[in-house]
C-alpha cells in the first residue's frame, strides 16, 4: 500500500512518524500524505538477521520537505540514489525492487 | 553552592551470565553502598530506581524488600540519561528539604530474548514502524548514523577505532571489566562487522549489572565519604524535535550554560565520562561539550586520543565493561565520583579534582533524544 506521511492541516510542516500537535504553528490536525519516491541518504547491510527476515539492507531514505525515514531493503541501494516506497500492512517501509 | 553532595557510588562487578534477578542486582548495589560508607538503613529518606527489567516492580516494590521508609520516591526509564536525570531530581529533592539520603538504584539482567523484546518494544515508533522491518535496530540505527558522521567530517574506520582503542588501555586496569585484553587496531578492523560500517568492538557487550550512587544533605556526610558537589547539571531533551541528523545532541544546546553554572571553564575539567554506546556518539558528546573544536575532529581521533591527552571514559567504558541495561545510565557517573574519591585503584588518575560527565538516549525512531550532563567537583 501507499506511504502515508502526515502534513499538519494549518502550516503544511510535514512529520513521520505522526505527532500529536504541529510544533511549528501549534496545531493538532494532520492530513495523510502518499509518499512513493525518496532518496537515499544512508544504507547499510545487516549481517545478522532473524530467520525468514527477507531484507538484509537498512536504508536511511529523505522524502517531502526532508521527512526521514527507516526502511529496508533486499539489495544495496545507492547513495543519493532516489527509489520508490510503499508501506507494507505491518507498518515496515520498503524500497520497491526495481 | 548546592547543599546537596554525593556521598557514594559504587558497581557491583558486571557479568555475561547470571542467575539472579534485576531486584537481586539491586539488593547487591545497595548493600556495596551500605557497606563501603557504613550506612545506617534507617537514615534513608529517599529511593530512585533506574531499570528496563524491574517490571512489574517499581521503586516502592524494591523499598519494601529493602525495608525503607522513604518520603521521596522515582522511578526512571530513560536509558542512558537516567542516572543523572535521577541525580539532577535528587540534588532538588534534598535542596527542597525533601529528603536528607537519597540512594539511587540502576540495575537490568537480560536473557537473549529479553533483549530483544525490549529491542523491538522500546516505544510506540520501534514497535510500529522498526520492529517489522526485522533488522531495525539500535546497532543498524547507528550505523546509518556513523556513515553520516564518516561523510560529513572525512573520518575513516581507523578513526573510531582509536577510540575503543584508547578505552580499552584504561579498562586493562579495571578488574570489572568484560573486555580487559588490549587491542589492537589490527584486531579492531578485522572483528566481524555486524552492520557496516560497525563491528563487534563498536557495539557494547550486554551484560548484567548495577550500579548505586549516595545524595546527601552536606550535614549528614562525613571526612571519610570522600564526597563530590555537584557544581552545575542540567538536559535538555528532544533539543531538534528528531528532525535533524542526529550528529549532535541537547548537550550542544546546555554546554555554555552549564560551565557558566559550574564556575569552571572546559580548561578546568580533568576526566569526561560521556555516555559510550557507539565510538561516533562519544565523539558527538565531546565535541557538543566542547572538547574538540568544530573543526578539530581529525586532530582529536588521530593525536588527542591515541596520546592520552585527555582523560575520558577511564574505566574502559560501556565499549569495554559492558552495558547493563539502564545502570549504563550510571557507569560513567559512578566511574567519575570514584575518580574524585581516589578510589579506582591502580587506574586512578594522578589529577583527578573536576569532571564532567554525560548521559544521552532514548532512541525514537532514528537517533537518541535525550541528553544530560553535570559538572562535578571534588570536595576532599
């Protein structure tokens, strides 16, 4: 499914994971944001991961206006590279292989 | 100046393995203290307990099996700013006129399992949005960060390796030490990596363990205590609203305030303890506070440190002891009051009259958000 990331509904200040009020302009409405593309600004291969755990890259992703995000991934990414996103019913963002 | 001092603080010598349980831990932390300053029990007025692994326990649970009376009761789970998060309550509490003796408790044993229980449920944003990625994790999340720290200042892995290096030349003379064999940067870079860019000697070993500090009325300590006054402490907390990068902490926001406080400058200070739970975090700590010049990050690592220069972390730190859960909240703390009590032994340093020491946690979803420190200082 999509990436939803959150934007406050008065200032647009955009957040992930959600909070409960803007500390910018103060206010405590979001509205959800779809995300499908982010660059990459970090990766690293885990090399101890659980049984049946089908990543072995952690992936440090930019979107929106500099929202960061935790996500994984199969394969190495490239630095600065940007991929495509979605969130999985589970709550893990995941890079799309391409 | 505060009438508040710290009396006291000892480590019951961490382990790998044990079958005792965190409240165990904690009876043993509390009678070290007892003995070593010939306490009585009943003069205790006051309780904090730091712990992951209490529950369902809390700080009244443990002063009923210790058979206190207390007026003044914390408990605290913020990790690695929890000793001195409890310090700065305390050091209120006995100005207030609150409480006269206040002891200070950290203690956590972890089975595999339960380490990573309380790995993946560490909060709302681990469990909902790291836990399902499966390989989210405070030693992934730090290695994202130490590339980061590697890119912005032209650092390699050499770089950090002289830091556990260097920590692990004091833990050498520590007989609590997990880790107390020198290394060798040989050995450093050639240990497995667990997420690059970090190895198995970047990562604390999980231990069992726990840790006691005594906070006193000035009026209630003795010659003999040796005590330590607590000249300046202070936090601040989700300084960056977890929006930044995560290469700098709290500690960056409260450094100038904090000296100002104290009355000493960074010139003053003769041993740091930061809080060591990755190389790139201490070195993110010192410099915030100060101990290495915005653009003197190079000439730190690669002269600073392998000369020994400055005196930081000396009992080897939690690279070398080990982490015992949120008494790692208290390690560095009770490393620096033992270093200006005289009391480390054969590591004891000459000069050991100040010290500044750190505390830093509470992972959100990228990086730690809490940050603390005080400036203490020597009164024998």
């Amino acid at each position: 499914m999509t990436l939803q990331i959150t934007a406050c509904e008065r200032c647009g200040a955009q957040y992930f994971p959600r909070r409960l009020r803007c500390h910018r302009c103060g206010a405590s409405a979001f509205q959800g944001l779809p995300v499908t593309a982010a660059r990459v600004t970090a990766a690293t291969q885990v090399h101890r991961t659980l049984q049946g755990c089908p990543w072995s890259w952690l992936v440090e992703l930019e979107a929106g206006q500099g929202v960061r995000l935790i996500a994984a991934a199969d394969s190495a990414p490239s630095i600065g590279a940007t991929v495509r996103v979605q969130q999985q019913e589970d709550g893990a963002v995941v890079l799309i292989s391409a | 100046m505060s009438q508040a001092v710290i009396r006291g603080a000892v480590e019951v010598s961490y382990a790998r393995r044990t079958t005792e349980t965190t409240t165990q831990w904690l009876g043993r932390a509390f009678d070290a203290l007892v003995e070593e300053h010939q306490l009585d029990p009943a003069s205790i007025d006051g309780l904090g307990v730091a712990s992951f692994t209490l529950r369902p326990d809390r700080c009244i649970d443990i002063a009923w099996r210790l058979g206190l009376q207390p007026s003044w009761l914390m408990d605290d789970s913020n990790g690695g700013v929890s000793g001195l998060n409890m310090l700065q309550h305390a050091v209120a509490a006995i100005e207030c006129g609150q409480a006269r003796n206040i002891v200070l408790l950290a203690a956590d044993v972890f089975q595999a399992t339960d380490f990573q229980e309380m790995a993946a449920n560490y909060n709302r944003s681990t469990q909902q949005l790291l836990r399902p990625l499966g390989i989210a994790n405070p030693n992934s999340l730090f290695s994202l960060l130490t590339q980061r720290h590697m890119a912005r200042h032209g650092l390699s892995r050499t770089d950090y390796g002289e830091l556990v290096i260097a920590q692990r030349r004091h833990a050498a003379r520590n007989p609590q030490a997990v880790h107390r064999k020198p290394m060798s940067m040989d050995e450093y870079l050639k240990a497995p990596l667990v997420a690059g860019p970090l190895g198995i000697y970047d990562c604390v070993p999980v231990v069992a363990g726990a840790d006691a500090i005594l906070v006193s009325h000035v009026d209630e300590a003795s010659p003999r205590d040796r005590c330590v006054r607590v000249r300046a402490i202070g936090g601040r907390h989700n300084f960056d609203q977890h929006e930044g990068d995560g290469l700098s902490t709290g500690l960056s926001q409260i450094a100038g305030r904090l000296y100002e406080s104290s009355g000493l400058t960074r010139e003053d200070i003769d041993l740091v303890s930061v809080y060591d739970d990755y190389p790139v975090m201490s070195l993110v700590q010192l410099q915030d506070l100060g101990f290495i010049p915005p653009d003197g990050l190079l000439h730190f690592v690669r002269e600073t440190v392998p000369s020994g220069r400055l005196a930081f972390n000396t009992s080897g730190g939690q690279l070398s002891v080990g982490q015992a859960g949120a008494a790692g909240g208290m390690h560095g703390l009770v490393e620096a009051v033992r270093q200006l009590g005289g009391r480390c032994g054969e590591r004891q340093l000459p000069r050991a009259r100040t010290a500044l020491v750190s505390g830093y946690g509470m992972v959100e979803y990228r990086y730690g958000m809490c940050a603390n420190a005080a400036v203490l200082e020597s009164m024998a």
